[in-house]
C-alpha cells in the first residue's frame, strides 16, 4: 500500500499543533513536530525576534523528509506540522516518498495574532506574525492540499481535511480505526 504523508503547515499560531495532534489521535498515524528538527541555532534565532533565512531552513527541512523517508519505509503513514510557508519549502518537503498532501491552516490576521499571543511559553513570540504573513505563498494550484478556515473548532478542521483529502476509509481500517 502506498503511504500518505500529512503536511499541517501555515503561519505560526494558525492551529498546527492542535489540528496535527488530533489528526495523529483520529487516523492513528506517526506524527511528528516539524519544530522540533530545528537546530538549537535557529531556536535562539527564533526566539529572538529573527526571521530565519533561507540557508537556515534547508538543512531543517531536509531532517523532516529523512524522518518521513524512515517512516515511510517502515510503511507507516505519517503527520507532520511545519509552517512550509514557500513553494520551495514545499518542494523540498514533497522529495519525501510516496504522496505529500498538505493541509494548510489559514484565516484573518486578527485571529491568527489573537492565538498566537494568547498561546503560552512557545519561543515564537507574535511580533513574527507579519513577516510570516509577508512571506506566506498560497498552495498553487497543481499542489495537493486543502485550505481550511481556522474560524472552525479544531475537531472540525481535522473532520474537514479528512473528507476534503479524500483519507479513504480503507487507509483507516487498515489500522484497525473507523
Ligand atoms: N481551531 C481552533 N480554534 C480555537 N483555538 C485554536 C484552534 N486551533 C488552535 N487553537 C489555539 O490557538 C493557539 C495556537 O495553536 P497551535 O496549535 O499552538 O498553533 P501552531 O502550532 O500553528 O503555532 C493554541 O493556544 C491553541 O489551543
Ligand atoms: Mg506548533
């Protein structure tokens, strides 16, 4: 059977983690936090207010595709959250095997900034909201993937990326979930 590989990517407050963990507890998938392959280099940057540049996410993106290859291999379907806010980013993510659909969290500005400040102890602090916006390239449209409005519960979000991605029920039954 071929694998999926889930992408829960958009700006940073945007409901990632939440929607990727529920996505993990509904689908019985591998998940992991794209936050968490960044070397500490980029956190410090991060947490300081610096965008990070290119050359700082290259290396980042490329460990996210190794654990999604080993993933793979091991014929595992897998959810992974990353702001993937670029085409090329994307494109770097989708050298991972089998199918990369991403599911992009995304709405008004004012509840974006809203989550992200009531959000507590995350080293991305919201003044990065606006370069992140700024540097947002919407999924084109040869790119497998969902827009969802972060207006709706979370558990709506995932209900919606499931049926929208056409997730067959044959994909969860095979792991025993309906
Ligand atoms: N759909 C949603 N509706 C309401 N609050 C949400 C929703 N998704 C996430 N949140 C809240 O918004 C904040 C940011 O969510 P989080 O998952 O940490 O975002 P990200 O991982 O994209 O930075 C958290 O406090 C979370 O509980
Ligand atoms: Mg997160």
């Amino acid at each position: 059977m071929t694998q999926t590989h889930l992408v829960v990517m958009g700006v940073a407050g945007c409901g990632k983690s939440t929607v990727g963990q529920m996505l993990q507890e509904r689908l019985g998938w591998s998940l992991a936090e794209g936050d968490d392959f960044h070397p500490n280099s980029n956190v410090v940057k991060m947490s300081s207010g610096v965008p990070l540049t290119d050359e700082d996410r290259w290396p980042w993106l490329d460990s996210i595709v190794s654990w999604t290859a080993r993933e793979d291999e091991a014929g595992r379907d897998t959810v992974v959250t990353c702001s993937a806010l670029r085409r090329v980013y994307r494109d770097r993510l989708r050298a991972a095997p089998a199918r990369t659909l991403f599911v992009h969290l995304h709405g008004a500005e004012s509840v974006l900034a809203e989550r992200l400040s009531a959000r507590p102890g995350h080293f991305m602090p919201p003044s990065l909201l606006p370069s992140q916006l700024a540097t947002l390239e919407q999924l084109d449209p040869d790119e497998s993937g969902v827009v969802l409005d972060v207006i709706a519960p979370a558990p709506d979000l995932v209900e919606q990326a499931i049926s929208r991605l056409c997730i067959s029920p044959s994909n969860l039954s095979d792991k025993g979930i309906n």
